[in-house]
C-alpha cells in the first residue's frame, strides 16, 4: 500500500487530539466545496479535494476533522480513513512547519541523492526519517520520483518546488524558511 | 528543446517549441503563437472527422502502452445518451519521466486545446485533467490557464461561440504511483482509493462514474492541435523507423548523462545519438553501461544494444525492450546495478497496491533477497528464486505494476549476472548493512 517510506513521527507527538474539533467547512472553506460539488456528478469525487483544503487549513488530518469531511462530503468516518492512509500526501499526524519531501528512487539516487538528504535530516536537526526537528521547525521524508528526475535531486518544501538540490545548497534553502 | 537547454539543431521541435518561453503561458500570448486555430478548425467538423485524422496521422498514446489514439476516441459509443468523459493522465510518476510537466509548465493552453478538441471527438462535455500531487508548479499554472480559458469563451457553454459546452476541471492527486494506471486513475477521481479495475469493462464502456470514458496522456493530447492544423499526411511523414511509429516524441534522458533534459525526436531517431549527441553523452572519465529506455518498468539494455537501436515502439521492442512513457535512465560504469535493481524493486514494493497477492508478495520478496544479496549474505540459488519469483509475477495480476519490478530484474541478471555473483560469492564488499 502507498506509505509514507517511513511514517511521520513528530516531535510535536498527536497534540490536539483533546482539543475539541474546529469544524474546518464554515464561511469561506464551505463556500469553496459547494462549488467544487458541482463540477463532478457525485459528491464522493470530491472526498481528495475536501481533504486538502482540510490539509490547507489544518496542516495535518485529524481523526476528528475525517468524520467532519465524512459528514459534508455523505461517507462514514471509516471509508474516509481507508481512503486518506492510501495516499502519501496527507498527513495523519502533526509535522513541522515545514514539510520536505526529497525524491531517492534510482535516477535521483544515481546522482547522490541520498547525500542530499543526508544533509537534509543532519541541517534541519530532524535526524531521521518522519522526524520533527526540536524548534518543530522541520520534518523531513523520503518519498519516490517527483517527475523532475533530470534535475536531480528535486525536494518538495511544503508547496515549492525546488530543483537540482545538492548537499552544498542545503543550507540556503533551509534559510528561506522560518 | 532539450530545456534547459537550448534546443539542437537534431530535434524535431513540436511540442517543445515554447519550452522556457515564459510568454506563452497566457492565453493572449497563446495565441499569437498560433494558439486555438486548432480548436476552432476541429468545431468546424463533425466529430467523427476530427477521430479520423487522428487516426490516418498514425499518433499512439504517449503514457507507456503506445495504443494507437484515434482508434481508442473510436471505441466510443455513438448517441448512447449517456454522458461521456474525456480524462488527461496527469500523474506522471514513472520513474525517469518528466516530460507532461514541462508541457504544463510551459504550454498549458497547448493541453487545454488538446483537451478541448479530444473531447469534442469523443462527445464528451466534461475533461479531468488528473495532475499528481506533487506537481505544485504545474497545478498552478494549469489552474491559472483554465480560468484564462473560461474567461476567454475558449471553454464553457458555448466553446469559440460554437454553441458547444466543454468543461475542464483540474483534479489534484495525493501521492501513489498507481494512480497513473487508468482504472486506479478513475476510482482516485470518484474518491476511492487507487485500486486499478479489472478489465472488461473498459473504460469506453464504463470509466469514470460508469460512463464511457477515454484517457489519454499529457504528451498524447498535446500533439492533437498540431495533427488538425499540420495535417495527418504531416504527421505521418515524422518516422525515421517503422512506419507505424509516426510523429514525434518527447524523451526525458536522466542519470549518468552530462545533459540531462527533454529532447524532442522523430520517432526512429538512433537511441545511441540521441544518448551521446542529443544529450551529450557520458560524464567525462565515464564510458556507458546501461540505458532504461521507456521509464524504469521496461527491461535494461545494455550499451551494445543501444548501438543500433531505433528510438520508436519497434525498434526498442525488437530489442526485447519498450519505448514506454520515453523516460531513458543512463547509467554508466560507475553504477552498481545490483544495487540500482534493488532500488527499483522497493519502488514497486512501495507503490503495489496490495489487491493481487503475486504483486504484493512478490515485490516485497524480491526487494528483500536483493537487500540479502547486497549485505553479502546472498545464495547461490538466489538468483533462481528472483527469476522463479519474477515469473510468478508477470501476466498475472489486475494490472502491470507487477510485471514491471520484475522487468528489470530478470533483464538484469540476464545481462548483469557476474555483479549478482560477485556480491553473493564475496568477491564484492556489501553494499548494505546486514538484513
Ligand atoms: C502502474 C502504471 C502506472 C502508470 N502511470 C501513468 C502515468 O503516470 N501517466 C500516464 O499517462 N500513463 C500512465 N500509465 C498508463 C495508463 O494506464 C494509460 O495507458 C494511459 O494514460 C493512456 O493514455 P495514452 O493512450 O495517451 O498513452 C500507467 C500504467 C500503469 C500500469
Ligand atoms: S498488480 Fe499490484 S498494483 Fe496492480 S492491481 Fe495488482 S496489487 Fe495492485
Ligand atoms: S527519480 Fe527523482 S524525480 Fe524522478
């Protein structure tokens, strides 16, 4: 099944799971999904969509926030986690303000990779893999081709995409994020 | 055009035109560059004309199995009353592939007209284009063009004032290499998880919400509006090879190569030019050992084998490779391809849905006596057990991604089998930590 090569595991542990639920589809994020429903002929299909605007404005899928999504969108709480743990992309835990994404399948890794990332996990004190570095500033994961395989190694930070990583680049990457 | 690079004067520049030509993202920009002609021509014509040419041009699907295109929009049901579905295949995750991105990036209006055009040809009134995730830049850029091309009655209810209704929808995948295999694609688009379908039903009797569906490839639906304004006779006349090879093709070269980047060829280009001309051959000090020729699910060909070798479906094909998705992964000397097998293998590993029990068995397996090779602690019979496992796996689940990790696999220890013997007799140091 398509995992996470290794789960995220934060520093910042499953804060908020005794916080009552925010509901996340009021005023603007609500308007947002009624339009998106009417551009499929059922609401199922727009299960992926809800579940990022739940990512956009939480940062991470709650237990709680996949019942809200089975509720809007007329699926069981269930159905929505089978589907949510699928997909690499969605985050079931908390993560680091900012989360990378560095490619180590074989094209990227035949052109050192794996020294990019190394790097990664040593500059942003994540130390391993799912990881969230002490400041909960990073987390960083291994994840397979990003479609930019001729400008290795390409790494994912949150929304940006940034080509032709090298272990020297790191540093001035990391810079840009606070 | 070889973006970044500048484009060689051996391409046959079509698609790639306008790569790194940051003004023909707009609509505007679009077309004064020719844009849209294309799409006002195929309105002019019945649907069925417009199946026709694409059909005489001789174009085949772009996204790895090469099926002719016109011939698929032909499979489509004629006044059936149901509503039909075009979707564009977006994923792009075949290891080595990195060509639909650039289209996006670059030309995202030379998509929507194919789009558009493709789906008046299949009565369809709605298009998903279905992008990966991770592309976040071409999300953008798509999202961006599609609005432009509302805003400019290029799509709509009245498409061009044509009184035609064609709807574009962007759909952003979450993360899973299967969801690029069609039937994966459609269960992702109706929010379910990206099981691929058994086949039959196809997708032209019932896709996507149980319609009649077509999907085709970025690259395929790019080169639709050039077959309508160049002509079929045009496009046919592209093929240097076999004749059932025509137009031309977008090659993403990564790995051992001292330029790595898209090049656009006619088909039956030679492979070995375009390797050591086109991309500009091997790092200094390097001499090749391996290309990966159509992504990383078709069998290795060594260098001797690339010598000869006409870059089309046959030729690659009479090579007891693919074309594929055109994604070449070159590796020189200097790579282990033990170690590079093994990689490949976690990668099918990692992406197998788990439905089919030989795919999901046998990825896991055969990563796992690889890593037992590799830490120096392989068998004799090793290599016996990964063919056996290979064969197990090949033919004989819902879809491809099974005979994919063994395509590289049994083509490596046809081709490579001293490195295999000399991790397991010791002669080579282990490559991994003990398993
Ligand atoms: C495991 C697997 C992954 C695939 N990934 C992609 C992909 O990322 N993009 C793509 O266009 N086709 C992909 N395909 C091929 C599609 O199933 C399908 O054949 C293609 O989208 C049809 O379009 P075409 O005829 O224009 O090539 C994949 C197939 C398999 C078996
Ligand atoms: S072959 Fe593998 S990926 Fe394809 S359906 Fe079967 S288990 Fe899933
Ligand atoms: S292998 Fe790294 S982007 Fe494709």
């Amino acid at each position: 099944m398509s995992q996470h090569l290794a789960q995220p595991h934060g520093a910042a542990g499953h804060g908020g799971h005794a916080a009552p639920h925010e509901p996340v589809f009021v005023g603007e994020t609500r308007a947002k999904l009624d339009q998106l429903f009417a551009r499929y002929p059922i609401k199922a299909a727009c299960l992926l969509p809800a579940l990022w605007l739940v990512q956009e404005a939480r940062g991470w899928i709650s237990e709680q926030a996949m019942a809200e999504v089975a509720d809007v969108v007329g699926l069981t709480p269930a159905y929505v986690k089978g589907v949510v743990t699928f997909y690499t992309m969605y985050h079931t835990h908390p993560v680091g303000r900012h989360f990378i994404q560095v490619c180590t399948t074989s094209p990227c890794g035949l052109c050192g990779a794996e020294d990019t990332l190394k790097a990664l996990l040593a500059q942003t004190g994540c130390g391993e893999l799912g990881a969230t570095s002490p400041d909960g500033r990073f987390t960083v994961m291994e994840v397979e081709c990003l479609g930019a395989c001729g400008f290795p190694t390409p790494i994912l930070v949150d929304d940006d995409f940034i080509e032709s990583v090298t272990p020297d680049g790191v540093a001035a990457i990391l810079k840009r994020y606070a | 055009m070889g973006f970044p690079h500048a484009s060689h004067p051996r391409e046959t520049v079509v698609l790639s035109r306008y790569f790194g030509d940051a003004g023909a993202r707009s609509y505007r920009g679009w077309v004064e560059r020719g844009g849209y002609a294309a799409l006002r021509q195929a309105l002019g014509m019945a649907p069925d004309e417009v199946t026709a040419v694409v059909k005489e041009s001789g174009l085949r699907g772009r996204g790895g199995a090469g099926f002719p295109t016109g011939l698929k929009w032909s499979f489509m049901p004629k006044n059936d009353g149901k509503p039909h579905y075009l979707i564009c295949n977006a994923d792009e995750s075949e290891p080595g592939t990195f060509k639909d991105r650039e289209i996006m990036r670059w030309t995202p209006h030379q998509l929507i007209e194919g789009c558009a055009i493709a789906a008046y040809a299949i009565g369809a009134e709605t298009c998903y284009i279905y992008i990966r995730g991770e592309f976040t830049e071409p999300l953008r850029i798509m999202t961006a063009a599609v609005a432009e091309a509302y805003a400019e009655g290029a799509l709509g209810p009245n498409v061009l004032g044509s009184g035609k209704r064609i709807d574009v929808v962007i759909h952003r995948g979450a993360g899973a290499y299967i969801c690029g295999e069609e039937t994966a694609l459609m269960n992702s688009l109706e929010g379910k998880r990206g099981n691929p379908r058994i086949k039959p039903p196809f997708p032209a009797q019932a896709g996507v919400f149980g319609m009649p569906t077509t999907i085709n490839n970025v690259e395929t639906l790019a080169a639709v509006p050039h077959i309508l304004t160049r002509g079929a006779a045009w496009y046919k006349a592209l093929s240097l090879g076999n004749p059932k090879s025509t137009g031309t093709k977008l090659i993403s070269v990564c790995g051992h190569i001292a330029r790595p980047g898209n090049y656009e060829i006619t088909l039956g280009f030679p492979m070995k030019d375009l390797v050591f001309d086109l991309a500009g051959g091997m790092r200094p000090g390097r001499t090749l050992k391996a290309v990966i020729p159509g992504g990383s699910s078709v069998p290795i060909m060594t260098a001797a084998e690339i010598e000869d070798c006409p870059t089309d479906y046959e030729g690659i094909a009479a090579k007891g490779s693919m074309l594929g998705s055109g994604g070449m992964i070159v590796m020189d000397d200097s790579a282990d391809m033990v170690y590079q097998i093994w990689r490949l293998a976690r990668f099918y590993a990692h992406e197998s849905c788990a439905q089919c029990t030989q795919c999901r068995e046998g990825t896991a397996w055969t990563t796992k006596v690889l890593e037992r090779i590799l830490a120096g602690k392989g068998k004799e019979e090793d290599l016996q057990l990964l063919l056996d496992l290979s064969e197990n796996m090949t033919g004989k689940t819902i879809c491809v991604l099974s005979d994919s990790c063994a395509a590289p696999i049994v083509s490596g220890i046809q081709k490579f089998r001293s490195e295999f013997e000399a991790y397991i007799s010791k002669a080579r140091k282990p490559a991994l930590a003990g398993v």
